[in-house]
C-alpha cells in the first residue's frame, strides 16, 4: 500500500474517479516544494467488500509542506461520483478551514478533473494561515514571520509550519521555508542536463527550524533543486553560514540569497570563461586539437609533437574556472605503464593566473608545454614501455 | 458521561449501515439525564458524583448523503424538520458509517456538527462514528464504534456500553430504562388492564397481599397487647408468692421459737426425761414429714390413689369453712396460667397451720399446676430430715437465694397443691407439730426439690 506508484493507485480507483485523481498525481505540485510529486497511499473502497473492483475511492494523499509531509485522508464516495469529497487532516485535529475559503468546495464540479487539486491547493493555503495563526503563541517568531512578510521578495513564498513537537509538553517550535529569489535562467543548460531526474522547476529553498520559541536554536537548511545542486558542483553548494545567534531571518536570507546569487553568478560566468578558453586553444592549436566538450568547454585534448615525440595533453577545466586551475594531463602516445595504460602525468600546478584572459592563457600554456616536454619525454622513457 | 445503547438500536444501525452501499448518516434519539451518586465513607462524610448518562434509544436513518446540508456543509434547517419532523426534540446526536477511515472526526462532519448543536439546542451533541473495516482478502472484518461529544476540548471521546452484551460473566440480564413507545402494546395494555390494576394503576395482587399484610399486623398487636397484660398479671401474682414466701418463713421462724421455748421448758421441767423422750416425737414428726422416703410407714397421706385436684380443692373448701381463723394470707386468689383452661378459683385456703400437713400425698401427677400460696409450711418438699428442717427455718433466705433458674409456676403450683391435698388428709395435730407440717412435695416432673423453690 506504500509508495504506491501512481499508475497503480489509478488503476485502482474508481473509474469515475479516476480523472480527479489523475491530475492530482500526475501533474499535482503544490506548494514551495515541487520536486516531489503528490504521493497517494492506501487505498480503500467505501462500497461493501462484495462490490467488483476497481471502486476504491478513498485514500491517503501525502503533501509536502515547509518540510513536513501532510498526511490527508480524502474520502469520496464510489457511488456517488458527483458528491465532493471529505477530508481528515490527520494529526492536525484542530485544523477546520472555513468551508466559505474553499470556493472549489463550495462550487464542486466533478467533471473538472482538475477541481480536486486546485481544493487541495485552496485547503494548503488555508493550512497556511492555520499555522502562520499559531505563531501567535511565540512572540519572537510572530516577529520572525511578520518581518519577512513585508518583504515582497520573500513574504508571498514562505511556508510555515509551527506547533508542539509534542502535542502538551513539547517545546514549541516552528519551521520557516522560503523560496530564495534566486534567478537560475541564466545557467547553462548543459548543467542542467546531467540530471537523471526530470528536473522540474528550478528552486531554491531555504528551510529555518526554530527548535524553541526564543530562537536560541535554530538550524538552517539549503535545498536545492537536483539539477542545481549539480550546477552548482553538488552538495558543497550547499553550504551556508551558520544562523547568526540573535540574529533574524530578514538578515539571514538575504546573506543566504546573496551567496547563492554569487555562486549561480559565478558558474555562469565561468562557463563563459571556459569556452573563451577553449576557443582561444583552438585558435592558439588549430589542428593540434583532437577534442573539445562543445556544451560545457570542460575538456579540451590536444595531440602535439616536440621534437619527433608525440604526445597528448588533457585539459579539464574545473567548475570555478578560472579561480581554479586547469588540470593538465600529459600523456605519452607510445608507452605504456604496468596496468596497460597510457603513461601520462599530471600537472596541477604551473604558471597561471586566473587574471588572465583566454588568449594569454593559450600563450602561457604554450609555453609551459615546451618547457615541461622533455621533462615528460624523460620520464616516459624511463618508467613507460613500448 | 456514560453512555449507553439498547442492542436492538445499535443491530439496527449496523443493518442500516452495512446494507449500504456508500456512507451512511441518521440521527439518534434518546434522552440524557443526570445521576448524583453520593456516597458516605469512613475518611469523609459524604461525596457527591454527578454522572451525565446519555441513552440512545432509537436511530432515524437518513435516505441519502447530503440530504440536510449542501457541498460546503451548511445544514438546511427546513430538510433538517422534514427529515426528524416531530422526532425533532428527542434527537441527542448523529451518526455516520463509513467503510476503512479512520475514527477520527472529519471536516465536514465537524461543520455539521458544530451547526447541529446550534440548530437543535443541544448542548453536549454527541457524534457515533461507525468504520468497517476490512482486511485485504476480505477475510476479516471490523465494526468499529467511537462515540464522540465533540463540543467538549478534553475527554473528547465517551465509551459506549450496550446492555447485555459483551461481559458473559454477569448473571443478571438487565433491563434498560427506554420507554416503550410502542403504540400497539400501549392498546393492548389498557385493554386488559383493568383485569391486573386497579383504578390507580396498582396491581390489584400488590393492594391484596397488602391486606393481609396488615390483618397480620393487627393480630400481632393484639396478641402483643395480652402478652403484656399476662405479664403484667404474672409479676403481681409473682410478688404475691413472694410476700406469702416472706410469711411462711416467718411463720417457720415463730413455731421453731415456740418450740424450742417449749423444749427448754421441757427440759427444766424434768432434768431425767431423756433427750430421747423429745426426739421420737421429733422422729414421729420427722416421719410423718418424710413421707417420700420407704422408711417413713407413719406417712399420714399415702394412699394408693392420690386423689385428684379437683377433690381436693372442694375438700379444701370443706375445711376451710371449718377452720376457724383464715389468717390473711390464705385469701389470695389463685391465678391461672396463660393459655389454659381455667381452674375455678376456690375460696381462701385456709392458712391454719392444721393445714400443713395435709398434703401428704403425691400430687406430682396433678397436671394443674396452680399456685397456691396460702398454706404455711416448713421444711422442704422432699422429706428430708429435720437438719434440714432447721437449715430450712433458719436459712430460709439462703435457699430461696440459691434458687435455680428454672423455677417456674409449675413446681410451685405442685408444692402447693401438695400443701392442698395435705390439708385435707392429715389429722389435725397439735399446732406445734403442726407447724412443721410441710410435708415432701414431688415436683410435676417428680424431681426431688432440695429446698423450697419459689
């Protein structure tokens, strides 16, 4: 019944039903959070035990929100397609939106496949205020979230979540997720690419734990959409400072949404500083080139000869290029090491200034290729075997 | 808050609910009442508990899904009235079914809710929750029940008890208190009601046993108020015999004075008659008086056939009105026991001492035991010698102190009906012997009495 995939779940629901649930699980994203699909588990028929299937027509829908995942009952009636649902909201028993709030409700239109997904949006945006209502009870974050709704840049993309860990005795806490209003269209789409997953919106999103009322504890979180987490070179892009302790969020994240700006800047302009790389090899090599990454100027081989030696040199152009350097790869064409490979070194450190702009880097490289060449010729006559 | 529901109401909304093919709401009718339990212990004087007991005694099924309230869950007070119609008032909650959900509350059945409680006044509205539950190869299946008073923040969830069902440990079926609103029998009973109740509506076998109830109690007054006057009646008598007790032991103590005065005159009057001279006719008195013992042939009274009571009684008539000087204790009246036949009371025994010795017979077989206190005597009934005699005269007291305990009129009576009867057969002899003139007296049960019993 768990992890249920959504072709199940919709081979199993009532036919007339199926449509609702269709666009709820094909194409349902709400909230901040749209990585995630809306998930739908257990499914149950309210008809007796004796009636054929497929008739179920209640289940649990799972909703990612401000971190948490809501866990909704949604219970219709087989017999009675055109009825609108009901819900349980699970552990939330106090939350009881105004049935006026929820036009779709009121308005139910079962021909509208659509209808149920936009209720369960309205039903998430009354979830909202629920719990930007129960911030009430900590003063310090009802300042926390009324300073950060006044900012256009993030009040109208925040989610809350607040409560008791424990329904009597536990500690209040809340968490804050915020959309950070980073601009990620700029990045080159090879990055983007590389993902195995169907990468979805870009996004950004900051998630602030508030473990106690007083804000003496709080926990930052950076999520990142996969393909910009591997744009931005993988998890290490997900550092961020630390909270500052006394601080507050409308100091915060705009630092965060700032070093993440930079970041994306950065990347983007070093994708630009690779391909004036590259081109200025190619121009600088010509025929020496045996192979370029055209998409993302991340590698660059060239075959040269000194001297009757052949030899090839492998350029990798790192993700913050041209703060870091390139490495070089020299490789001998003619011997070979133990393991049967190609005898070839590799150069991390030579001349080199990221100041410098793609035609001088070729000169300078040019350069260090024929002062290095004997040196490796040497070598690969000692150690390589033909 | 307790809760209950009869077992024909709850099978009725599981048939309902069961047999539908989709969830299922009604109503629920019944009554809520309050019940103050107080209680007395040993560590406080008194606790007051007040229970709300909620019944359910009938359920009115809704036709359909959304029959009183519209999409967004507004109830609509005119399908609500059409729906409960004139039931309206003894509605005290709702129900709902619905097949593998949670038993939790959901959305729209607390909108309904909160607008039932305003709606039809009901303050503490409960809400039944019924879910079915199935396992997945349908193998099994659970009905299962929660009701809920949701207008409450805490203690949100109330057990419901059905009567007779569940704890087969108890004996005892129990009735519930729903009334019966049964139109039918409310006909049939007051069409044969007469023959069972009277015109206030008792049984007529409650208002009969109640009769005889009381005739019993009547009677037992009466009979309470006679035992007292016989009690009353026996206490004088028993002080009569007290007093007469009092005055024959006086009696004693004047004849044993006068004859030892006598014997001492004796005794000066002639130094040389022999002490035996006085102890033969002590013996022949002594004898005389121990007419119980075989040795004793100078028993004046013994005759084969003792006469009987009634005999002696005219006998002592005749000589009463023969003696000549009744003291004033002979003319004491002779009682009669409770429950027997009565004696004619004969006229005042005479207290002569010539009577003393008369009863020398056996009238242990008389069974009329009558008290008869006018005859003076001396010594005690058994025939015992003049030792005992004297202990009788001089420590008179003392056996009538060791007295046991089952003195009754009975040996009493005897003795002196033995008193009676000696009267009539003795001579008269002297006064001075006559004054030892008691003579063995057999009690009734022939139990030799070792000193006068009163």
């Amino acid at each position: 019944m768990n992890n249920m995939s959504p072709e199940v779940a919709l081979h199993r629901i009532s036919p007339e039903l199926r449509p609702l649930l269709c666009s709820v699980v094909r194409n349902g994203r709400v909230g901040l959070d749209s990585t995630n699909c809306l998930r739908v588990t257990d499914l149950k028929t309210g008809c007796t035990s004796l009636t054929p299937g497929p008739c179920c027509d209640r289940f649990k829908l799972h909703i990612p929100y401000a971190g948490e995942t809501l866990k909704w009952d949604i219970i219709f009636n087989a017999r009675y397609p055109e009825l609108p649902p009901d819900f349980i909201f699970g552990e939330d028993a106090e939350f009881l939106p105004e049935p006026s709030e929820l036009p779709h409700l009121v308005q139910w239109d079962a021909g509208n496949s659509e209808c149920l997904l936009q209720l369960v949006k309205e039903l998430i945006q009354q979830y909202h205020h629920y719990q930007c209502q129960r911030l009430r009870e900590s003063s310090r974050l009802l300042f926390e979230y009324d300073s950060l709704l006044e900012d256009p840049n993030y009040g109208r993309n925040m989610e809350i979540y607040a409560g008791r860990k424990n329904s009597w005795t536990g500690e209040f806490s809340a968490r804050f997720l915020l959309k950070l209003p980073v601009d990620f269209s700029n990045i080159p789409i090879y990055l983007l690419k590389d993902t195995t997953l169907d990468p979805g919106e870009d996004v950004a999103l900051l998630s602030v734990s508030f473990e106690d009322a007083e804000a003496t504890q709080v926990f930052p979180k950076l999520y990142l959409s996969p393909s910009i987490e591997h744009a931005l070179g993988g998890s290490s892009a997900l550092h961020i400072p630390a909270f500052p302790s006394g601080g507050c969020l409308i100091d915060y994240v705009p630092q965060v949404c700032q070093l993440l700006t930079n970041k994306v800047q950065y990347v983007i302009q070093g994708y630009h500083k690779r391909r004036e790389y590259i081109a200025a090899f190619l121009s600088h090599f010509g025929t020496g080139v045996v192979e370029y990454d055209a998409e993302g100027f991340t590698k660059l081989t060239l075959l040269l000869m000194w001297k009757d030696f052949c030899f090839l040199v492998h350029v990798d152009l790192p993700l913050y290029f041209p703060r870091d350097q390139p490495t070089l790869t020299f490789q001998s064409v003619y011997h070979f090491t133990n393991s049967g490979q190609l005898y070839s070194q590799v150069q991390k450190t030579y001349p080199y200034s990221p100041r410098w702009d793609g035609n001088e880097m070729a000169k300078r490289a040019k350069a260090y290729f024929k002062s290095f060449i004997p040196q490796f010729q040497e070598g690969a006559f000692a150690n390589g075997k033909l | 808050m307790a809760a209950s529901i009869s077992g024909y109401t709850f099978s009725s909304v599981c048939y309902h609910s069961a047999n539908s093919n989709s969830d299922h709401e009604g109503f629920l009718l019944g009554d809520v009442r309050q019940e103050e339990t107080v209680s007395i212990s040993d560590t406080q004087i008194s606790s007051a508990e007040l229970l709300q007991v909620v019944e359910i005694h009938n359920h009115d099924p809704c036709a359909q899904l959304f029959s009183f309230y519209d999409y967004a869950g507004k109830v609509n007070e005119e399908n609500l009235n059409s729906i409960l119609k004139d039931r309206r008032k003894n509605v005290i909650g709702w129900y709902r079914f619905r097949r593998n959900t949670q038993q939790q509350m959901s959305f729209r059945e607390q909108v309904i809710h909160k607008q039932l409680t305003q709606l039809l006044g009901v303050p503490d509205l409960i809400f039944l929750l019924f879910s079915f539950i199935s396992t997945a190869n349908s193998s099994t299946h659970a009905l299962e029940y929660v009701l809920f008073r949701p207008n409450r923040r805490y203690n949100q969830r109330i057990t419901l008890s059905i009567p007779n069902l569940g704890n087969t440990s108890q004996q005892e079926y129990k009735v519930s208190s729903v009334p019966n609103t049964s139109v039918n029998y409310a006909k049939v009973i007051k069409e044969h009601g007469a023959e069972f109740f009277d015109k206030d509506g008792v049984m007529k076998d409650i208002r009969t046993i109640y009769q005889v109830y009381s005739a019993l109690q009547d009677k037992v007054q009466a009979v309470c108020g006679e035992v007292e006057q016989s009690e009353r009646v026996k206490e004088k008598i028993q002080e009569d015999v007290n007093k007469l007790k009092q005055q024959i032991a006086l009696r004693k103590r004047k004849t044993a004075e006068e004859e030892r005065r006598l014997r001492e005159a004796q005794n000066t009057d002639s130094h040389s008659t022999p002490e035996e001279n006085t102890e033969p006719s002590e013996s022949s008195l002594l004898s005389r008086i121990a007419f119980h013992s075989p040795s004793a042939p100078q028993r004046p009274s013994t005759s084969p056939n003792p006469p009987s009571y009634a005999d002696l009684l005219s006998q002592d008539d005749s000589l009463l009105s023969s003696s000549s000087s009744p003291t004033s204790a002979a003319l004491l009246p002779r009682p009669q026991a409770v429950g027997s036949p009565g004696h004619p009371t004969p006229g005042p025994l005479g207290m002569d001492l010539g009577l003393g010795l008369g009863l020398g017979l056996s009238l242990g077989a008389s069974s009329n035991p009558v008290s008869t206190p006018s005859t003076p005597y001396l010594g005690n009934g058994d025939g015992s010698s003049s030792d005992s005699l004297d202990r009788q005269a001089a420590g008179q007291e003392d056996d009538e102190d060791d007295d046991e305990d089952d003195d009754d009129e009975d040996e009493d009576s005897s003795e002196y009906e033995n008193l009676v009867s000696e009267t009539t057969h003795l001579p008269v002899v002297s006064g001075s012997v006559l004054a030892q003139g008691r003579p063995a007296a057999l009690s009734p049960d022939g139990d030799a009495r070792g000193s006068q019993t009163t």
